[in-house]
C-alpha cells in the first residue's frame, strides 16, 4: 500500500498544483484580495499528508478499469470536497493546528470574525468547486449526475453528524445513539470516495452494494481509532495537544463505553473531570487509565478491529483487480496495526 | 405584479410545506434533534414575505412555456438555496432578527457556539438539498446539469462577494471596488433565479444574454435599495435597528460615494463615527445628515434608477409573454419608487 499511497499521492498532488495555477489567475483578476485568499487555500490543501480518500477513488476505478488516465481530476474534486468540509471542522470546534500549520480560520488579520468569517464562505465555495470539476471531467452526463448526487447526499449527511456531534457535548450518547452519529462521519467520506471511483469505473451494480458496506465498515474502523489517537497519542505522535477533543464535551466511542463499563464512582470521576475542562497533563492522564481500568479501550479496539475484518472480506468479495484489493486490505490492516500503539 | 407575486408566493409556500412534511418525517426518522433543527429551518423558510426570487423563476419560465407545473417544485430549490445563504450571511453579520423573527443562529439552546455552529452545518444543507430538488424534478438531465452548474458558479460567487463585503469594513473602497464586490451580490442571485426558469424554459440563446445582463441590472438596482433601507427606513419601517451594518463598518453605495463627494472635515466627522461604532440615535442621525447633504443619498438613487431603466429596456427586448415582462417592469419599477420614501 505504501508504494501505491505514495505514488498516486504525489500523482494527485501533481495535478492540485495544475488546478490551483489555472484557479489562482482567475480569482487575482477578481480581486487582489481574493487572490490572496485562494493562495492560503492552496498551502492548506498541499501541506504534506496521505491521500486516503482521493487514492481511495483512484484504486476503485483503476481496480474496475485497469486505467488511471481520466480520473485524477475527479482526485482533485475529492481533495477540495473533503478540506472543505475540515475547514468547517475546525471552524466550530475550535480547533487550532491541521496537518502541521494552523487551521483554515487562523491564517487571516484584523480580528477573529474576519478569518472565521472566510472560514464559512470558503468551506462553501471548496464544496462547490468540488462537484464543478465533476462537470469539467471526460465522464458522461448520466455519471456525473449519479456522482453529484452521491455528494449531495454525502455532504447533508455529514453536516448531520456533526451536528449530532455537537449535540453529544451536552448529553451522554448510548452506543447506539453514537453509531447513528458516526454512520453519516468517515463512513459517509469512504462511501462517497470509493463509490465515486467505482461508479465512474462502471462497477457492476452488486459490486456498488458490497463496496457500499465495506466502505461504511472502514469508516468506523478509522474513525474510532482516529479517535483513540486523539486521546491517547502524546503531543509529539499526534501534532496537537492531546484529549483536547474530550475536554471540549466531544463523546469519542472510548469515552461512551467508558460510561457504560465503569463503576458508579469512576463514571462520576469521570463526568467531573470532562466538566472541568482545563485540568492539565494530570487530568488527562487520569482520564486515559479510567478508560484503560474500566476496559473501554480494549472494548473500542476490539469494535474497530471487528470493523476492519469485516471490510476485508467484503472488499475480497468484489470483481476488483487484485492490485486495487491489496490496496484496500493494506490500508484496512494499517488502521488495524495503528491501535497497538496505544496500551 | 402585486396580484401575481400574492398569487404565485401563495402557490409556491404551499410546494414548500409539502416538502418540509416529507423531509421532516425522514429527519425525525434518523434522530429526534435533527427532526427538532428541521423544524426550526421550515419556521425560518415559511416566515411571511414577497418570494421575489423564486416567482422570478416562475415567471421567467412561465414567459417562455405558458406554464408553471413543472417549475414550482425548481421553486423550492430556489427558496432553500436563499435561505441557506442567509443563514451564513446573518451568521457572518452577527444579525440579530430576520423577516420579523430571530435569526437562525440565535434559535437554539445552550451557548452562543452552539446555535452558530448548526447555523453553518445548516447553511450547507440548504445548498446540497437546494441542488437535489433539481434532479428530482421532470427536466431532462442535460437542463439539470446546466443549471446546476449555473448554481455552482453563483454559490461560489456570492461568497467571494460576501468576503470583500468582509474586507471592506477594513477600508474604503471605490466605487468601481464596490461594483466588484456588488457585481457577484444580489446580482448574482437574479441571475441564478431568472436564467434558471428560462433555461429550463428552453429560452433562446439571445436571450439567455440579454436575461443575464437585466438580472445583473435588476440586482444592483435591489441591492443599492436595500442598502438605503438599512440607513434610511425607521426602526418599525424595517423591523431591525437601522445604521447597524454601517456601525459594522459596512461600505454600502452610499457611505462610497459619501466618502468621494463630502469635502475633508465631513469625510472625516463620517470616518470618526464609523468608527466609534456605538454612537447612539444621535450619530446615526448625523451619518444621515451628512449623506445627505453630501449629494452621496441623491446619486445613489440615481445610479439604482439608471440601473432599473436598463433593466426595462432589456426584459422588453426578450422574447417572453406580455405577462411575464409586465411582472418584472412592475417589479423594477418598485424598486424606483421605494427609493423616494427616502428623503
């Protein structure tokens, strides 16, 4: 995986760059300061990083088609819809680092409503950028139009979850209410990524169904070892302050089952030290052994595990070639590997 | 115009509260929250008021077919790709009432980031599911895609316009600056709305054109007006305080040409009480006073009522029914005469 991730990565990038040259003219003859704004786009979509969801689309199609050629400008449409959507992220939970620079929203003067401000309307126009280059495309009418459907229904779902998102700060979610949050998160980028790469390949319909799953499948199994990262990566592994997201209310599936499996007082400790927000090094620290003590870490690993076995055989059932199906299996088995790190 | 707009505002509110039943029902289906913010947008959507954009829709394509069955349901897109971008705009303007209510981002509970968090996930829903009401519609695939990416090109638009609107409250900008900003605001709208309805109304080619350019007329036209609302109108004339906007360092039309034709001590008296911004009834009394005097209120009506009378020439020009022309000359020629109230 590592090889391919790393060639097309640099293929996609490539072809940014391309997207971004012909872009920025248009918008510095608009206006200088658009033009300014449009370059701080372009550093945060290019800051260095793997492109999962967008080589996801490319092994898709290449695993139906044999053929790379036509959709590495559906790539460049997957990049500007997913930063699109983290900008809006990090936006509303106040995030303060992405892939080692500042967010979106910090990189402008005058005062905090100004940058925060072009936060919103540039998440906007990166979405609508994004299905634009679908149309550009050499992909027929019909395609293109079941594709910009998939994000349209892609992207009201995950606005939803994070919605609910913001809703679990004040409240404790079951592990069920956390599933019906998480089902429209990374599932639904996964899902739109893969599918667009496989319906643009001409995957058969029974293949649309599997991947459909698998996608879904390999979207929680990210997403709660993204989570676990979050809280249980020192500063150094992970590029920002550590629990952060826990101190904020979020209820990652660690802090759910915590919840569920602990005692009544540990639960209570629990509870005080999320209320309490800033407690430090210390409290974070007492925060991660109740979850360890409890058995909720080992429980989360074992969902996402379980996660992932699934998808791998979904992925195996499929008529992709067997470079695109080593692909998937590697990128699953990594995630995976990545949830020993943390004992 | 009266008559029709009542008429067709009627028609197209009942379309809409159709769609919010059904919409609702799948909503509350997926989580009670999520039904609950559903709600509040179809509040927020059904408030009273004229439906100018979507029955210019209507209008237009009635203008070339005779009909209107097909085009209420592309109405509904309308209504909710507007509302959506007035939930950022209000957002971003830190707005405290729309359309005799509370603005979206003040209708929920908990703390202010809260509600202004669901303001921007909601604001994106609008626009996604804006979109997908137009492929569910009867038009043939190709139309769809053309307005869709009409649609595209105005939402990318409309929030570079909204980010110089942004910076200006940091400088002053010229008049020909503010036609750059003001060129991709309400005019890009009634583009939008206008070339919606003909295209899907299969208008000819010259037409289209000469529609694009009456729109933009009509836009500028509106938005010169509404801005001399925002100052001018009385508190019960307008239902939100007035001067608000400039107090947020907005640079409508007439605070430019205020800043170009006042002599040096008037531009700077103008200058301190923008920029003192809480300066009380009495201030904004003198703001008035001064734009006024200035000539800047006078050649600010006469730029929207040159930009009216070029609008009437060019929809007079088309090929659309008696009907449908006589609807938007009355609807400009509204515009013109709202702008005498102001003395």
């Amino acid at each position: 995986m590592d090889r391919l991730l790393e060639e097309y990565t640099e293929l996609i990038d490539h072809k940014l760059r391309e997207y971004f040259k012909t872009v920025l003219e248009e918008e510095k003859a608009y206006h200088p300061f658009i033009g300014d704004v449009f370059a701080q786009v372009e550093e945060f979509l290019l800051r260095k990083g793997k492109r999962i969801a967008s080589c996801s689309t490319l092994l898709a199609y290449k695993g139906y088609t044999g053929e790379i050629k036509d959709i590495i400008d559906i790539c460049v449409g997957i990049e500007l819809y997913r930063h699109g959507i983290l900008i809006h992220d990090d936006l509303v939970d106040r995030d303060e680092k992405r892939r080692g620079g500042d967010v979106f929203h910090k990189l402008f003067t005058y005062e905090d409503r100004f940058g925060e401000s072009i936060a919103v309307f540039y998440g906007n126009i990166l979405f609508s950028q994004a299905l634009k280059t679908l149309f550009e495309s050499n992909f027929d009418v019909n395609c293109v139009g079941t594709v910009i459907q998939l994000f349209l229904e892609d992207y009201k779902a995950v606005n939803e979850s994070q919605t609910l998102d913001l809703l679990f700060e004040h409240k404790e979610p079951t592990v069920e209410e956390w599933y019906v949050m998480a089902s429209k998160r990374a599932a639904s980028l996964f899902k739109a990524s893969m599918l667009t790469g496989a319906i643009l390949g001409g995957a058969p319909a029974q293949d649309l169904q599997i991947l459909k799953e698998a996608a879904t499948h390999i979207g929680y199994s990210f997403d709660i070892q993204d989570d676990i990262i979050g809280t249980f990566a020192s500063e150094e592994q992970y590029g920002r302050s550590t629990g952060g997201d826990i101190l904020l209310g979020k209820k990652p599936l660690h802090i759910v089952y915590a919840y569920k499996l602990a005692n009544r007082d540990l639960q209570q400790e629990l509870r005080d030290i999320i209320k309490a927000k800033k407690v430090g090094a210390e409290g974070i620290d007492r925060l991660k052994k109740i979850i360890k003590e409890c058995g909720a870490l080992a429980k989360t690993k074992e969902v996402s595990k379980d996660h992932a076995s699934r998808a791998i055989k979904l992925i195996n059932k499929t008529a992709m070639t067997a470079e695109s199906k080593n692909f998937f299996n590697d990128l699953i088995d990594f995630v995976t590997e990545n949830l020993d790190w943390y004992q």
